[in-house]
C-alpha cells in the first residue's frame, strides 16, 4: 500500500511517500531498546527529496523523530476492527 503523508511541524509541510516495504523494514529494525534509530531511517527513507535537509535539522531535536514516526504511523496503518471468535 502506498499513500502520500503530509506532517505540518511548526508550520512547516513535510510529504512522506509511505509504502508497506518501507514500513515493514521499520518493523523489521525495531528492537527492544532501539526505537531512534530505526524512526530516523523510516522518516528518511520515505521524505520527499525536497524536504529532505529541512528534516535533517529537525530531527537533530530531542524525541523529533519518535515524535514524527508516531504521527506518521498512526495516519499510515489501517483502523482494523479485529474480534477474537469463539
């Protein structure tokens, strides 16, 4: 699935191009103890190049890139509606 994601951080748009391989290989680098760095590479990987170096300095702030990669996700991933049957 592929879907264009636009994140207005202090005012500024950023576009991601999200994908499922993107998003899968976020899943796959998430580790116990490591939530930064693999939030840093799913913002980078799927930014639109113009926005790329606007990004770069804004995830030199604390938490930013968690920060983003929630919001980013939570816009991402479908509102599954999942019942455990009997």
């Amino acid at each position: 699935m592929e879907k264009t994601i636009t994140l207005k951080v202090n005012g500024e748009p950023f576009s991601f191009n999200m994908t499922s391989e993107a998003y899968n290989a976020f899943l796959d680098e998430t580790e116990p103890g490591k939530k930064v760095g693999p939030s840093h590479n799913l913002l980078m990987r799927t930014v639109a190049p113009e926005n790329k170096d606007a990004l770069r300095e804004l995830l030199t702030q604390p938490a930013a890139a968690i920060l983003l990669m929630q919001s980013l996700t939570e816009h991402y991933v479908p509102d599954l509606n999942i019942e455990v049957g009997e």
